[in-house]
C-alpha cells in the first residue's frame, strides 16, 4: 500500500471505470421484467388471452421496452480516459472534454456519484463510477483524480 505523502498511481490510459452493482441490478431487474410479463402471460388461461386485444398488448410490449431502455441507460453509463481528454457516458448522453476543459473531481459524503467541477455551477455528474460499489468506487475516484492531475500539470 502507497503511503499516504506519495504520488497516486496514474493507470495506463485508455482506461474505462464503469459501476458494478447498477449494472447488475439492471441485469436482473431486466431479466425479471422479461421473465414476470412471460409467465404472466403463459398462466392466462385461453379465454383471457383471447380477450386482450392487439392494442393492449402493444401497449405492455411498449412498457416492457421502455423499462429494458432505461435500464440499459443506467448500465451503459461509464467514464473513459484517454490521451486526448475525458469521456462521460450518462445513460443516453455523451460528453466528450479536452483535458483543458475537466475541471476536479468532487465525491462528496453520502453522495451516489462523483462529479467534475468545471466552475461554480457548472457540474457534471460521473454515473460510471457509483458509490454503490463502495471500496471499487474509491479506489477509481483515487484513480480518475491521478488521471487528472497528470493531465493539468
């Protein structure tokens, strides 16, 4: 273990931290939503699924999708470094920054995410590291905050 003077260890780059535990969750609640709707339907009893109309099943195949979309959201999210600057995948939303534009990163106490200060109100939040995966978490906000400081110097 480093002592707590020295430098941080700078990983090799590119290197991607994306979080465990929401991406199993998502797995799983996936595979439940799928699996529950599934049985559900197999257990109606022929006259109960002739009495649901094409609509109506189009509306629970639209929820169904809706909720796999914004679980995969959650689980695609991750924040990538490079040699050019900083990627940060939020769900649906990517954000491409030049290490001139990251500013520092903050994880506050008690707080899901860390997120990069860039001024005084101008935050981005990093969902690909959560503080759900406890020690995993620190060890790459330590990892993210070496990256950074290797890059504004």
């Amino acid at each position: 273990m480093a002592a707590p003077d020295s430098e941080p260890v700078v990983p090799s780059l590119p290197r991607t931290w994306r979080p465990f535990g929401p991406r199993m969750a998502a797995a799983v609640f996936g595979t439940v939503l799928v699996g529950a709707f599934a049985w559900l339907w197999i257990q109606f009893d022929p006259e109960t699924k002739a009495a649901v109309n094409d609509l109506e099943k189009a509306t629970v195949i639209f929820f169904i999708l809706l909720g796999l979309a914004l679980l995969n959201g959650l689980a695609r999210s991750r924040v990538i470094a490079r040699e050019d600057g900083l990627t940060v995948v939020n769900g649906y939303r990517t954000r491409r920054l030049a290490w001139s534009e990251v500013g520092t990163v903050r994880m506050p106490q008690g707080a899901p995410w860390p997120h990069l200060e860039q001024g005084e109100d101008d935050r981005i939040s990093l969902l690909g590291i959560h503080s759900s995966d406890g020690a995993r978490a620190a060890t790459a906000v330590r990892e993210l905050r070496a990256v950074v400081a290797a890059h504004q110097r």
